[in-house]
C-alpha cells in the first residue's frame, strides 16, 4: 500500500481510470461483435449502418490511448474488407 500523500492520489487516480478504460473497451468490443453478427447474418444493410459507429468507437479508443493507432486502422480496414466481399 502507497504511504506518500501523492502515491495515494496516484493510487486513486489508477482505479479511477482503470474504470473508464474497462468500460470504453467493453463499449468497443460490444460494437464490434454486434457488426460481426450482422456480417454472419449476411445483413448488409444493417452492416453498413453500424460501420460508422465502429469507425467512431475505434478512432475514440485509439485518440485515448486505449489502443494504438495502427491497431485501429489495421481493425478498420479488416471490417470493411468483410462487407465488400458480401457484394
């Protein structure tokens, strides 16, 4: 356990954003899966309706840090290959 004043602020500081990160990732798999199922599903129009959100939720966790960049566009360009090849 921290003894000095600023390591129990630092301590603090942790848990709070640890919660934060635990829920945007649970956030970005959820619209992850949720555009996968609809991929499964061949439901193109309710595909493309959800690519927008998913484009939205991994440029939001990449800018935080909660991934890295070419970890987003690598996921980016993986999805949309997905739904050009229902064509």
């Amino acid at each position: 356990m921290p003894i000095l004043k600023s390591s129990k602020k630092a301590l603090r500081q942790n848990k709070r954003r640890r919660q934060t990160n635990l829920k945007n990732l649970k956030k970005l798999r959820e619209i992850i899966s949720k555009y996968r199922k609809a991929l499964e599903a061949k439901s193109q129009s309710e595909a493309k309706k959800l690519i927008p959100t998913v484009y939205k939720q991994l440029d939001k966790a990449a800018k935080v840090g909660l991934i890295k960049k070419n970890k987003a566009s690598r996921l980016k360009s993986r999805l949309s290959k997905k739904i050009a090849s229902l064509k």
